[in-house]
C-alpha cells in the first residue's frame, strides 16, 4: 500500500505528540521540539536519504515545512 508523503507526516505528527505527551513540545538538542525531532527521522527513513540531505530536501517541500511549524529558510 502506497501512502502520500503529507499524509506520512501527518500520521507520523499525531502518533509522535501522543506518545511524547507533555515532553512533545519541550525542545530537544537543536531548538525544535522534540515531536519535530521524531517526525524528521521518519522522514528521512521512509525517504531513504541521509540526515544531512534531510534540510536540502525540505527546502523544496513548503506542506512539509508548514505541518512541521518549519522556516525553509532558516533550516
């Protein structure tokens, strides 16, 4: 079963916020909460990219950046 990427990361923010509870938006390590956090490495699995590419990648992808609360600017 093919699934849209948005709707991935939709999916992958919800279960993320559920299972982190009252920590989900207390910032980890880089100054983004820690949902974002989760959410991104799923990205980067489910794509098959490196984490390093992960930042190129988003810039092209303004729904991402928008669900994730992201500036592609200043990513």
């Amino acid at each position: 079963m093919e699934i849209d990427l948005l709707d991935f990361i939709e999916q992958c923010r919800d279960l993320a916020k559920q299972a982190l509870g009252k920590h989900a938006g207390e910032p980890a390590s880089g100054g983004f909460a820690r949902w974002v956090h989760v959410v991104l490495h799923c990205f980067r699995l489910e794509e098959g990219h490196s984490y390093r590419e992960t930042p190129n990648r988003l810039k092209y992808m303004t729904e991402i950046c928008d669900v994730l609360g992201l500036d592609r600017e200043n990513l």
